[in-house]
C-alpha cells in the first residue's frame, strides 16, 4: 500500500472569467421595487443559512432601500430546523454569515413560534413564522440553485425560502413529512397557499457561477416568484460545478458543512445522494471529510454520508443541532457518524488501502476544499486526461501532499489545507 506521504499528485484548475456582477444595477432594481411599500411598513427580509456569495453585501442593500423608501426593516431567519431549531442559534447562523443587526441597522426577529395557514391537498399541514406573519411584508433573499435531494422544476430557491425556511422547525418537519420525491409537487402548491396568506411584493433570486461567485441577483415580483425559480434554475444548472469524471476510487474533502451545502456536502458532487433513484454523475468509492466548518455552528447534518472523517471534525460537531436537522428533514442517515481516525495522514491512507480490484494498485484520487469549489483539484496522475479534456488547466505534476509530524495536511501542492495561509472560516 502507498503510504499517504509517497501518494504522488497532480494539480489542475480552471481559471475564473471576468467578474460582471453589477451591484449599482441591484441597488437600482431595489429602489424601483420598494416603492410599492407604504411608508412605516415593517418589512420582513427573510434570510437562510446558506453561505452564499456577497450574501451581506446584497442583504445590506436591501435592508438599505427599504429603509430608504420608509419602511422599517426587521431580519427574518428562514432556515427551517438550522441552529438547532432555536431562536439564538438562528441569530447566531446569520451573524456567522455577517448579517449583523448593528451593521444592517435591522433588529432580528428569530421566534421560533409558527402558525397554521393552510393544508395541502393531500391533508399536509402548512405553517408559517409568526414573526413574518406580524410583518406588513416580506421580502425573501435565496440563491437558486439544483437540489442536494430532489429534481424538480423547482428546487432550492425562493419557493422553497418561502415554504420551508419561513416554516421554522415545525412546518419544515411537516412539509418534509410528505418525502422528497413528492418536493416537486409539494413546493409550488405550498408556495400559493403561503403567497396568499403573505404580502411578498418581490424577492431576490441569487444565482452564482462554477467559482462561487454571484453572477446575478435578480428582483423577482412576487406572483412571479416560482416561475422565476423555474427559469433561474436553467440558468444556476449552466453554471453548477461537478468533478468532471465518472468514478473515483477516494475523494479526499478539506471542509463540510451547512453553509457549504444543505447536506453539507453537495451530493450532486459527491455522488453520495440518500435517494437511490437519482443517479449520480460521479460514482465514488470512498469518501473522506477531514473538517467541520466553524461558520457551520456545529451543525454537521450530511456527515453520514462520508466513509472516513477525523476526531477534528467529530470533535467540533454539535449533536443537537445535527439532530434536529435530520428530524425536520425525515433523513436520519444524514446525522450517522462514520469511522473516525485520528489524523488527516490516517484517513487518507485508509481510504487508499481499502481500494480493491483492478484500481488497487492506481487508485483514482481526488482531493478538494469542499463541494462549492471545483475548479481547482488535486488528483492522481491517471485522471488528468479527463480533467483536460473538461477544460482544467495543469499546473502542477509529481506532488506530494505535505503533512505535519502530527499527521495534518497543510497543502498539496497550491490547494491549501490546514497550513500557513489557509483562512479559518
């Protein structure tokens, strides 16, 4: 077996166009929008728990022109369960995003408390904040994106900020009662009975490129908000970033965690997802995760889905916010925990020892920062064809991972891990 320290790397990018987001352009959309909003209207600005590109910075300047326009701004967690479905971890879920009140100048109203508005057709309850209740109006802020869970015309977006986030723990759970494979049907359905109950004069729909830059943030009108998830959808599929082969034997990952993902790690990357139907585009054999992201507030729901991960990362893990994840989402094998060894130089030769048949003695190898950032790989020397042939550009040939005399990996190559110069996020 090929000792962790001896694997031998390769590293490829693909270097990020031009930068085109406009926020003049936003700033200017908002302040069209919110003159629909009377003066002294309290205006709920629903915000999840998504770590999405300039997230403050496009928040800021909504709260900013509805305080323009006269209207009184108040910060509405919509994040369902996250932060262990309390009110002070929800507040502390967006201060961790630097959605701060006293930057904002927006008070946060993080109630936990719902009310019932309606059922389904098919009996299912549908509950919604009363903190967002208690607003004149409320203005979602959400990246649209594919789904770690379900396909549909409609996914992650502004519907599903509308039915599941602003539901809190309790209409989240209900919803989700109904599976993800009925999602599709569930959420617009959802969304009209919400839209109907709630005055929603617009949103904005966030959509960002393979770098995890925001390309666009578009101010939707209300009666528009799920047919614009529906094109915008198209659009955020265009940019999505997925390892660009067909089986790995080992994926090494530095980061999880929910502000990475809602599973945190992206299934449409890892090709763990917890629905069998849905066929991934990347099969991989074993899955190693080596951190938990601090701005993740412990939550480490989508864990289970790793073969291999660190006492670094168990270590960090607050079961309780795992846990009321996994409740409210009805996907128990996302809070399992799986083997875990004692250093990073342990779970990567692990993972390489346990490859069998005809890779065992060339196993294909990939390692990343997490499932956001795609662009720029470590891998073994017989997937650099393929990543080429994707557009990747090679930089790096002959490597090998540096590792601590403790057994924490600092960098392979230019890909940053746990050395000098890697942020702590």
């Amino acid at each position: 077996m090929t000792a962790a320290g001896d694997f031998e790397w390769s590293e490829v990018l693909v270097r990020p166009p031009e930068d085109h987001f406009s926020a003049a352009e936003l700033s200017r959309s908002l302040a069209e929008a919110a003159r629909q909003l009377r003066p002294g209207a309290r205006v709920g600005v629903a915000v999840g728990s998504r770590g999405i590109a300039r997230l403050a910075e496009v928040v800021g300047a909504v709260v900013g022109v509805l305080r323009e326009a006269g209207a009184r701004p108040v910060l509405v967690p919509a994040m369902g369960s996250h932060g262990g479905a309390t009110s002070a971890g929800q507040a502390d879920v967006l201060r961790g995003l630097g959605i701060r009140p006293e930057e904002m100048g927006a008070e946060v109203d993080a109630s936990m408390d719902v009310r019932l508005v309606g059922r389904l057709r098919s009996g299912l309850p549908v509950y919604l904040s009363t903190a967002a209740l208690e607003c004149d109006a409320v203005v979602p802020v959400n990246r649209v994106k594919p789904h770690t869970d379900f396909r549909g015309d409609v996914e992650s977006g502004l519907t599903k900020m509308l039915t599941i986030g602003l539901g809190k723990e309790v209409g989240a759970s209900a919803l989700h009662s109904a599976g993800f494979r009925a999602f599709g049907e569930v959420l617009p359905e959802a969304a009209a009975l919400v839209l109907s109950t709630l005055r929603v004069p617009f949103g904005v729909a966030l959509v960002e490129d393979t770098w995890h830059r925001l390309v666009r943030a578009e101010v939707v009108p209300g009666d528009a908000i799920v047919a614009g998830d529906r094109r915008l959808l198209q659009e955020a599929w265009g940019h999505f970033g997925r390892l660009p082969f067909s089986d790995v034997d080992v994926l090494l990952i530095r980061e999880m965690g929910k502000t990475v993902s809602g599973s945190g790690m992206d299934p449409n990357v890892t090709g763990r997802f917890p629905d069998p139907l849905l066929a991934p585009a990347t099969r991989v054999g074993h899955l190693a995760v080596l951190d938990l992201r601090t701005d993740a507030g412990g939550n480490a729901i989508g864990v289970g889905a790793a073969d291999v991960v660190t006492a670094r990362l168990r270590d960090k893990v607050d079961w309780a916010y795992t846990y009321a994840n996994a409740r409210a989402s009805k996907v128990l094998s996302g809070a399992r925990l799986p083997l875990v060894v004692a250093t990073d130089e342990e779970a990567l030769e692990l993972c390489l020892g346990s490859v069998v048949g005809r890779w065992a003695d060339s196993p294909r190898v990939v390692a990343m920062s997490n499932t956001l950032e795609v662009t720029h790989l470590a891998l073994s020397a017989n997937l650099v064809g393929a990543a080429v042939e994707a557009g990747y550009e090679l930089v790096g040939e002959g490597l090998r991972a540096g590792f601590s005399g403790a057994g924490e990996l600092q960098a392979i190559g230019g890909l940053l891990f746990f050395g000098a110069g890697q942020a702590v996020r």
